[in-house]
C-alpha cells in the first residue's frame, strides 16, 4: 500500500445511508510521520443496482471547502443518480470534515478555534493536497483500479489536484462549476456574484410579469441598500433576531443566487424588503446559517483559504477589485482577517500551475452561477485537451434536471465530450418569478 498504514473496517454505523456501505479508511495526519496521529476517514459507498454494473466507481468531491461529502450521499443529486444503475458510488468526508476528524469550530472568531483544534490537530495537514493522497488511498483500500471523479464547486479543485498527482487512475472526471487552482479567483468573489444578480435583474426585466410587478426592481435595490448603510434594521424570525446592515443584507442576498429556484423569489423579496417587511430575507438568512453550521467545517475552510488563496493576495488587491460592486469586499477581507490567526501549510511549487491531463473531463456551467460563472470552467479547460464544457442558460451552482443528467450519463458511459449533443443546455428556462 505504497508504504502507508491503512486500515480498512466495515463498521455499523446509524447513520449510515439504507443500501450503503459505510467503511473506515486508516491515514497518517502527516505522512512525512507515518507514526504520528492517524486519522479515520469516513467513506459512504452505494454500490451499482443494474443487473450489469461496471468495474469502477464514481467519487463524488464535496464543494466548500468544508462540505462533508457523505451528506449527498442521503439525498442524491439526480446528475449523480443516473450513473448508479452502472457504477458504485463513493462518497468520501474530506479529512476535516464530515466524520473525518471534522475542524468544527465553536464561534467564527479564528482565534478561539485555533486555540480549540490545535490540541486535537495538526491545522496545516487539512489542505487539498493532504485531501489528494487520502482520496487515493481510499481508492485503493476498496480495490478500484480506476475511478471517475465528479467534482462540485471547491471538489473540482480537489478533482484536478488529483489529476496532477495520479492522472492514470482517473478514467473520467466531471467538473460541476469549475474553479482553477489559481488562487486569483477568490479577488473576484464579489464581481462575480455581480454579474449573477444583474443578470437577475435583466431576466425580470425581460419578463412581462416580473417587471409588471416589480417596474423600478433596480432603483428600489439601491435606495434599499442606502438605507441600510445609514441604519441598520433588527427582524425577529420566530425565537430568533437577524441584525441587517448592508453588508450581511447582501451576502444574503448573494448565497439566495445560488439556485435559481430561492433566486426566483429574491425580486419579491427585495421589494417588501424596500418597502419595510425584512422577514422573507430574514428567514432566508436563517436557514442560510443553519445550513452552514451543519454541513461545514470552518477550521477545515480556513486552513485551505488561508494557505491556498489568500496567502497570495492583499488587502489593496481585494478592495480593488470589490470596491464599487454591489457586494463590496467586506466577505473576503473577512476571510483575510480570519488568516491572520490561521497557520499555514506548505504547497507543492506545482500547486496554481494549469492542470494538464489527457482524461476525458466534461464541465458543467451555470450562466446564472454567482460563485463560479463559466468563464472560470473555460479557463479550466483550455489546458485539458480532452475537455469540453457545457454552460446550461438557466443554471445557476449545480446544473441538474434531465439534460444535465442525461450529458453526465452518456459521457461517463462513452468516455468522451466531443459527441454529446448539449443543445437542450441552451432550451433551459428561468423558474417563474415570485409575484406578489
């Protein structure tokens, strides 16, 4: 096992998913002390139904960072229930996740938690590279000769590390909103989101009833967000109390973008927000939250966005680049701020290089994507000489629906991009609008 211990344990575990299997695999936390503190990483494996199921697996890379990966092993994305039928699939907790060793933490002051994990982890061994020999370890601990990787978000950078290190155990690989390892992309977090809420804009603009019901949508937001810099607003949600000034009214805002069904409802939302009633943001900011402190792990967060994007950037370049747009710089130099009382880990020389690898890879793109729009997937793809992107037209994060599914089925059955016919990615349509 390449001189690594590894331990391989079927366990009985509750919360193990009906028909899965729930396994254990053994690692070093730094593998440079085989010796030293081992961690346990959670893997969720759902093996093929059809009667003639194929010899590999699909692993599936959470986004984040800090997702944990076998939560969508409960509630499968439909892009990843079609392959099933044919192929195992492999949900693994990245190490800092899920039930590996998760860096939870507990407040968002970076001080305190690092205070809190440091007695239990070494915080610059949770990075995506540590996460890459993991993710092979696995792959070897359940005997797959090849895989296919289906990233999501934050998991396509984790898929194309992997592909740096061990291209030739990677029969296909999928990238769902693709971001490059260069870190430069976190300076544009706020022109991003942006670009999607502007594009919502002129979709309501564009459609008879939205802008029937909402005619001054854009001048209401502006004048609301004023108000808001002057004055911020409290909103009792049931038991709880949401404080909105400008800054967390948008990040709200932006998270809400995320798909296109909740950015339906944001035009109504902004409206009644403009005209005094917060609760429809307010709530929506509260499952925001709930969502996060359930399904992330900040310690794992900070030591791949500290070590991995902001260790390159500065305060200057992230005003820069946030200044002026709607969302502003304040989530990123949130971050920043956070680093300062994060450790760094060391990097391979190799890390933001252009990943190049001749593996079929196929990357979904969401014209409607606030975090990763599909000029990112494009810059992915111009190193990968087998790649070919799809950008669907009314698809935000996470493509999905019958024609996302159907390109996923028939590109990890057939091993190739260039024939898929993806017209049905431009045929896509807006959910309608939220009316009063």
């Amino acid at each position: 096992m390449t001189g690594l211990l590894l331990l391989l344990a079927s366990l009985a575990m509750p919360t193990c998913p009906e028909g899965a299997e729930c396994r254990q695999v053994r690692v070093p936390e730094d593998r440079s002390i085989p010796d030293g503190r081992m961690l346990d990483l959670f893997v969720v494996r759902l093996p093929a139904t059809g009667p003639e199921p194929a010899q590999g697996a699909v692993f599936y890379l959470a986004g984040g960072p800090g997702e944990a990966a076998s939560e969508s092993a409960v509630d499968i994305p439909d892009v990843l229930a079609v392959l099933r039928p044919r192929r195992d699939l492999v949900f693994l907790d990245q190490r800092g996740t899920g039930r590996s060793h998760a860096l939870t933490c507990p407040s968002e002051d970076a001080r305190a938690c690092r205070e809190v994990l440091e007695r239990q982890a070494d915080l610059r061994r949770y990075t995506t590279w540590d996460a890459v020999e993991d993710l092979d370890a696995v792959r070897q601990a359940l005997g797959y000769e090849k895989i296919d990787l289906f990233g999501a978000s934050y998991g396509t950078q984790v898929a194309q590390a992997y592909l740096r290190r061990h291209e030739d155990r990677v029969r296909t690989a999928i990238l769902a909103g693709a971001l490059p390892l260069a870190p430069e992309s976190v300076l544009f977090v706020a022109r991003d989101a942006e670009r999607a809420f502007r594009l919502l804009l002129d979709d309501c603009a564009a459609d008879s009833a939205c802008s029937s019901a909402f005619p001054r949508l854009s001048e209401e937001t502006a004048e609301l967000l004023k108000r808001l810099d002057r004055s911020p607003v409290r909103v009792k949600v049931d038991d709880r109390e949401v404080l909105f000034d400008r800054s967390a009214f948008v990040q709200t805002l932006g998270k809400r973008l995320y798909s296109t069904d909740t950015a339906s409802r944001v035009p109504l939302a902004l409206h009644r927000a403009f005209e005094g009633d917060y609760v429809p943001m307010a709530r929506a900011a509260v499952r925001i939250a709930e969502a996060e402190r359930r399904h992330e792990s900040f310690g794992m967060f900070l030591t791949v966005v500290c070590s991995e994007w902001l260790r390159f950037v500065d305060e200057a370049a992230i005003r820069r680049q946030g200044e002026g747009t709607l969302f502003g710089p304040e989530k990123v130099l949130g971050w920043l701020k956070s680093c300062a009382s994060w450790p760094r880990a060391d990097l391979p020389p190799d890390f933001a290089v252009p990943v190049r690898a001749d593996v079929p890879v196929l990357l979904l793109s969401g014209r409607l994507d606030p975090v990763t729009p599909p000029y990112w997937g494009e810059q992915v793809a111009m190193s990968l000489p087998r790649a070919r992107q799809v950008a669907f037209a009314a698809s935000a994060h996470f493509p999905t629906g019958d024609c996302a599914s159907g390109l996923v089925a028939q590109f990890v059955e057939q091993a190739e991009a260039a024939r898929l016919d993806a017209r049905c990615a431009q045929s896509e349509v807006r959910p309608p609008f939220a009316l009063p």
